[in-house]
C-alpha cells in the first residue's frame, strides 16, 4: 500500500528534484557515461517539456576530471581532487548542454555548498535564482562546488544537497539515482 502511495505522489508531481551519483553518470575510468547520460537527459527533458518542472543535482565532476588529466587513480591530496572537479565540471556541463539542447531544454550551471544554504542571505539568493530559472523554463543543473568545499568532497554528500534544494524550491518529488 505505501509503494502505491509513493507511486500516486511521483505521478502526481508537479516539480521534481532529480539526483544522479556519480557511478550511475560515469563510467569505471571516470569517463561520462554518454549512453546513460542522453538516457537520463531523454526522460528529464520529457518530464520539463511536458509542463512539470526538473532540477538536477548531478554528481561525476571529480570522476570526470580524472579522467581528463589521464589519473588512474583517486588521488588523495585536497587540491588534486579539487583540480579533478574543476576540470570535470566543465566536460559534465558541455555534456549536459549538447544533450539538454537536442531536447530543446535550456540549462544554467548553479554551483553551492552546504554552507553557503546555511546563512539566510545566500539561502534566498540560491533559492530566487533557483525559482527564476525554473519560471524561465531552465533547467538547473546542480553540483556541490567543490572547488572552494572540502568535506563534502570527502564525503560526496550530493544526497543530502539535493534534500536541502528540494526543500529550498518546495519540490514536490525527490528521486535519488545511486549504486549505493
């Protein structure tokens, strides 16, 4: 009976929060997982193009940038995984504005933190750009910015972040994709 209800509510959502880990966005290299990603794109943009509302919280910046500088391997140092999300973040985002595009969708590149949503000025701020976009009929995409974080890219706490945007811009639906 609850999974009916959960089910009822999803169909019945105006605006979604959509979340992707990075191990459902890349592959084992780190590579984009392009196959996937057009998958995930295809039914978001389905979702916004027939009058819902989509905001997605997308992991796969570090993944993504590792595999760009040719790292086999996680490194461990702070500014080497920051390097890593910095170079990722702009492939993830090229990615998503080519696919996005062929579905007619716009997108805007929102980075935050778990900090900056902890002080009342840049919560309203990230929440009005977050509502405009969204009036505008433009897709959010979200990632913890992980460039200036260093315990959420530790931890890779995108889950939680895309709790606290649901909550931000009253969605009505969160749905997690993780391996996890």
């Amino acid at each position: 009976m609850t999974h009916k209800k959960h089910r009822d509510a999803l169909k019945n959502a105006k605006r979604i929060v959509v979340k992707a880990g990075s191990k459902v966005l890349v592959q084992s290299t780190g590579r984009p997982d392009r196959r996937r990603l057009k998958l995930l794109v295809d039914e978001m943009a389905a979702f916004q193009n027939g009058g819902g509302e989509t905001v997605f919280v997308s992991s796969g910046a570090v993944g993504a940038g590792l595999d760009a500088l040719g790292m086999k391997t996680r490194p461990k140092a702070m500014p080497d995984l920051q390097m890593a999300a910095a170079v990722g973040q702009i492939r993830l985002m090229s990615i998503y504005d080519e696919l996005f595009g062929y579905n007619k969708c716009g997108i805007g590149q929102v980075l935050l933190t778990h900090d900056a949503l902890k002080h009342r000025e840049r919560h309203l701020n990230a929440r009005n750009t977050l509502l405009n976009l969204i009036a505008h009929r433009i897709i959010p995409v979200i990632n913890e910015n992980d460039t200036i974080s260093t315990q959420e890219i530790k931890f890779g706490d995108n889950d939680v972040l895309a709790a606290l945007v649901s909550i931000l811009i009253d969605a009505d639906a969160l749905i997690l994709l993780s391996s996890t």
